[in-house]
C-alpha cells in the first residue's frame, strides 16, 4: 500500500499486473503477512463495501452509514467513501432535479449528497477526496499519461485504471476524519449505482482486485437487494435479488452480508431461499424493512448482530464492546435507567424514540424552486428534523413552489396562485434555502415581505438573505428596481453583486466553497445569543454573489442590521431585523451542513422554536444564549 502521507495522484513508479517482473510478485505468505499488518505497523486497515442491485433508491446510502453507528458502539473508527461512476468531476455542476442536494464539505468539495448522510450519522468530516468519480480517475489518469508516467506502456482500464482506484481508496481510507484525530479502523465504501450498470463496471474489477491486494480477512462485502411484495397473497419474491447478486458474482465478488430491502419483516423461508440461491450464509442475511423513523435503522441492524459478524469476519475483538455512538449530553444519559444505559445503542434508542413522542405540531414552509424533488433540500429537511426533535416539537412541511407566488401566477392558475398563499400564511415559519437562476425569485421576494410585515418568523439562506435584501431595499429604501446582478445585470440599485475574485465563465468549483470564519462583534445582537455568545462561528459557504458594501450603510439607517460579517469586514454573513419582529434571520452561508441529530444548527433550531413561540423562554432557561443539544435534557 502506498504510504499515508502521500496525496491521491502523488507520482510514483507505475505499477503494471501485466508487465510486473516475477520476483516482484509477492509470494502467498508475504501477502498474508501484509493483511495483518500495514507498512507502518498499524493494524490492516479493513474495507467493507456495500453495493446495491436491481433498482436505484433502495436505501445504500442510509445502510452503510447505519452500519457505521453500529460500529461506532463496538469501539471501532470509521470512515466512508462514496464512488459515483459518473463522469463529472464533481456533483458542483449537477441540477438538483437530477440528481438531488449538492452537499458541501468543510474543505470546499461540492459531492453526492450521500456523503452529508454520513456525516450527520457518524459525526465525521470527510474531504472532497472521499468522493471518487469516474471524472476524477480519467483526469488523474490522462494528466499522468501526458508527462510520461507510465513510460511510453499503452494505458488501459486494466492495470491502470484499477490500479488507480485502488491507490486512491487506500490513500483516502488513512485520512482521520473524527475528532479522535486517529487512523479509521475500517473504511465503508459505496458504489453507486445499481450492479451491472455499464460504468460501474472497472470499480467491481478494482475491488475486486482490491479484495485480492489487502486480503479475504480484511475485505467484507455487502450487498442490498430489493425482495419486492407481488400478488394478492403477499408473498415476498426474492429473483430480483438473486439475479442482482448473481450479476455481482460474475464480476468475481460474493457477497459476505445479504441486506434485503422489503416492507415487512423478511420471513424466515425467504431467508433460507435467499441462503440457498445467493451461497449466503442465513445469519448473514439482514431484513432492513420498513420502520417508523430512520434513527431506527441502525437498531435494527444492530438487533441482527450485523457489528458482531463484522467484527468476527475482520477478526476483531470488539464484538462485545459497548460505547457511546451519539454523543448525547451527559445530562441526558444519566436521567436512563441504569439496565437502559448498558444497552447497545442506547443514545441512538433515546433518540428514536423521542421522534415517535414528539407530537406539538409546528408547521414549516419551505419557499424554493426545486420543490418538485424533495431529494434537493435533503440538508434542509434534515436540518429541521434534528431542530424539532430537540426541541420537541413534531416536523411538518409545506412544500410552496416560488414561482406559484408571483404575480403572473394568478392569470396562469388562480386556484395554484390561491392554494400557494394559504399553505405560506397557515405556516407557523417560513425558509427559504440556497439556489441559483431567476426563476421563482419574485415569489421568495414576496415570501419575505409577507413575512417581514407579517411578524412571521423567517429564515433566509444564501440567496434567501439576498432576497430578503433586495425586498427590504425596495420596501424601506423607496428602491424600487433594487434587484443581484445575477437577475438584472442593469439594475439600477444592485445591491447584490458579483464577488470580484469569480469566474463568470467558468462554473465548476469557482465559488466561495467551505469553511469559512463569520465575525459576530456586538454582543446584543440576536446572532450572537443563537450562537452560543461566541464571537466567531465556521459554517460552509456556496454563493457566487454577495451583498454590495457600499449598500450596507443605506439598509442599516433603515434597521437592517448586519450582525455577521467576514474577518476584514466586507463581506456580510448575517443580517437580522428587529423593531419588534420574533424571527427575521438571514445566513450567506448554509448551517444546514453541519447539522447533526444530537446538535442541531443554531439558526434552524431558532427558528423552529420561534416559530414554536418558545425562543425566548428556551433562551432564557439555557442561561441568556441558545446551547444547542440542551432541548434534549427536557421531556416530551
């Protein structure tokens, strides 16, 4: 393997199969030696892969990040790494309605939004390298091929591409990526797509590859097939399954664990079916069925002792470890019974169950253009979940597609334009997140007009606080065509503009991306008592466009207040409007990203309780600031 400090891409000498001498082939026994231990003499790293067959959507994403809760309780680090066979060279340049939320990560790394699912799950950090694409591999690949790295040799999928991948995964999977600071223990790895799909096909022959590199003991593979309901007799059918693991053994992989996707409990003849036609063994056949909430998922897991058979199969000791894998306050655990906080997942039980108690409805809309696939907002919708179950209060959405709010809308459908207000005004709080383009902008300015007016509590996000800049221009300063030169490159009064240091031409990875320090000086302002009092906060940024600095002077005089601004002040990350309004609270950047279920995102969860009418009395019980996390110390 090669060292952990070299960078995925590092140049070094080609290694061919095909044209490898044989002296330099290990013999068996080296190559088991090397399984148990790596070159720097830390244990083998060990891989665990989950693939998934028939269909797309069946749950991947929520399956291996469940299995590295499970983990977690036994005591072991994990990392993930998500493969998408497309090739673009990241998801930056993806419609939302194709392909759902970009997620952004604290580097800067526009990917899948599968890799923000396991960072809320398992509380990690991951970098734009745990996210391999085809578009990646082939860029790496051709820019070594032109400065003569594979030595005049013809460049093929196999050895080098496969080779590719793997140097890649074995690179990433040394990354710490915990606040441990410490090696992973095991690398989870997903391929998208389905089994058999024609692009996926090199990284089944690099993993396969990869299984012989580093060793059976140390490479676990998982499979989640579809066991569809057919028929007025309810029988569970398992060929969809069979024919998706036998496509995955005909590409040289079986698989160790059987994860079968159904709405019902999996029966015990469909398991031994399943056993007999997949060479699986019945213990390692896991029924992932339906269940009331997804906090659930890892319990069910863990139920079927899948940590357990992992460990065993990676000839792990940990198998009757028990840890902490939420991190809930302190606080919160010791009100358990004492027999309850012995249990297997004990904080995530806690958890689940207090989604299924929550039952003080608080109704939330959300304003945007892509409400057609709620997949594009996954950050958002989970955002509030980790909000309202904090606070415990129960999460319901009302989708309003921005562009059914204009004007116009009224001529074209008077029943849509009609049906789309009454779902705005019957919220008890508006969000309107990020996004991009003209279309439906109007209707979010006039979202936050209602709302400003209204006292309705609103939060804005990215394109939602210059939005709610452009109406509050407009409506306070007597500009009327105030307007983003994204939208009007000839407004009059642009008080939102190009950030200077963009690309106008170039649209891949050119924005302000990652992690970035927002400055909150004034200690009476309300983002400084929703943040904890703390005068910086990080959050991630994705935006283009910026609010004008030589604007803010006129807004101010007229109440807006700037209360969030960059390190050198010029850019403005947070506005607020007070004059006896609840909840007016806008971000440039996106909190959502980092929220997590045992700490929620502060702007969110004040708007939430805002919008709940218990800010004020939750501020005043956490000591004069918000604590994210505290709400859990309060029963439902």
């Amino acid at each position: 393997l090669r060292p952990s400090h070299a960078p995925p891409g590092a140049p070094g000498t080609p290694r061919s199969r095909g044209h490898r001498p044989m002296s330099a082939c290990p013999t068996p026994p080296q190559r088991a030696m090397e399984g148990s231990t790596a070159g720097d003499g830390l244990p083998q790293m060990k891989y665990l892969v989950v693939t998934g067959g028939t269909v797309s959507g069946l749950g991947k994403g929520t399956a291996i990040s469940s299995i590295g809760v499970v983990l977690r309780s036994h005591g072991l680090r994990v990392t993930a790494i998500k493969i998408d066979p497309y090739l673009n060279i990241d998801a930056g340049t993806m419609s939302p309605f194709e392909h759902g939320e970009v997620f952004v990560l604290e580097d800067g790394g526009e990917v899948d939004l599968d890799l923000g699912n396991y960072e809320r799950f398992l509380d990690l950090t991951l970098t734009s390298s745990h996210s391999l694409t085809s578009g990646k591999i082939f860029e790496q690949i051709l820019k070594r091929e032109r400065t003569g790295h594979y030595l005049g040799k013809t460049v093929q999928i196999v050895p080098h591409v496969t080779d590719a991948i793997q140097d890649w995964i074995a690179d990433v999977a040394q990354k710490p990526v915990d606040k441990s600071g410490q090696r992973p223990d095991v690398c989870l790895i997903e391929l998208g797509g389905t089994v058999g799909d024609i692009e996926g096909a090199m990284y089944l022959e690099a993993l396969q590859q990869l299984m012989f590199r580093v060793g059976r003991e140390n490479f676990c593979m998982a499979h989640v097939g579809m066991v569809p309901v057919m028929g007025a007799t309810g029988e569970q059918k398992t060929k969809p399954c069979q024919h998706s693991v036998k496509l995955l053994r005909e590409a040289g992989l079986r698989p160790d664990i059987l994860f079968c996707r159904t709405e019902q409990p999996l029966e015990e003849a469909t398991r031994r079916k399943l056993s007999v036609f997949c060479q699986v063994q019945p213990a390692s056949i896991i029924s992932l069925h339906d269940i009331s909430n997804i906090y659930r998922v890892p319990l069910l897991l863990a139920e079927q002792e899948i940590g357990v058979q992992i460990c065993r199969h990676f000839g792990l000791p940990n198998e009757g470890f028990t840890e902490s894998a939420l991190h809930l306050p302190e606080s919160v655990m010791s009100c358990l019974p004492l027999e309850a906080r012995d249990v297997r997942l004990a904080d995530w039980r806690f958890l689940a169950d207090r989604v299924d108690m929550c039952s003080d409805e608080v109704v939330i809309a959300i304003v945007g253009k892509y409400t057609g696939l709620h997949d594009s907002y996954i950050s958002v919708i989970k955002a509030l979940k980790h909000a309202t179950v904090e606070a415990g209060l129960h999460l319901s959405i009302e989708w309003v597609d921005s562009g059914d709010l204009e004007p116009n809308a009224q001529l074209l459908d008077s029943r849509r334009y009609d049906n789309a207000w009454w779902r705005l005004k019957s919220a008890h709080g508006v969000l309107v997140p990020g996004g991009f383009g003209d279309r439906g902008v109007e209707g979010k300015v006039r979202a936050a007009n209602y709302c400003r007016t209204s006292n309705t509590p609103f939060l804005g996000i990215s394109v939602g606080l210059q939005l709610a800049v452009i109406e509050f221009a407009r409506a306070e300063l007597g500009w009327e065509n105030a307007n983003s030169t994204e939208f009007e490159e000839s407004t009059p009064h642009p008080v939102i503009v190009f950030m200077p240091e963009a690309s106008a031409t170039v649209t891949g990875g050119t924005m302000r991306l990652g992690s970035r320090a927002t400055l909150i000086a004034d200690s009476g302002t309300l983002a400084y008592k929703v943040y904890g009092g703390r005068p910086v906060v990080y959050e991630r940024h994705r935006h283009r466009y910026e609010v004008n600095s030589q604007c803010v002077a006129a807004l101010e005089s007229r109440g807006m207040v700037f209360s969030g601004q960059d390190d050198r002040g010029q850019r403005m990350e947070i506005i607020e409007i007070r004059h006896g309004h609840p909840f007016f609270f806008c971000t440039q950047f996106h909190p959502e990203f980092q929220s997590r279920p045992a700490v929620p995102a502060a702007p969110i969860l004040a708007m939430v309780l805002a919008a709940a009418k218990r800010l004020d009395r939750r501020m005043q019980e956490d000591g004069g600031v918000l604590r994210p996390g505290a709400g859990f110390e309060r029963r439902v």
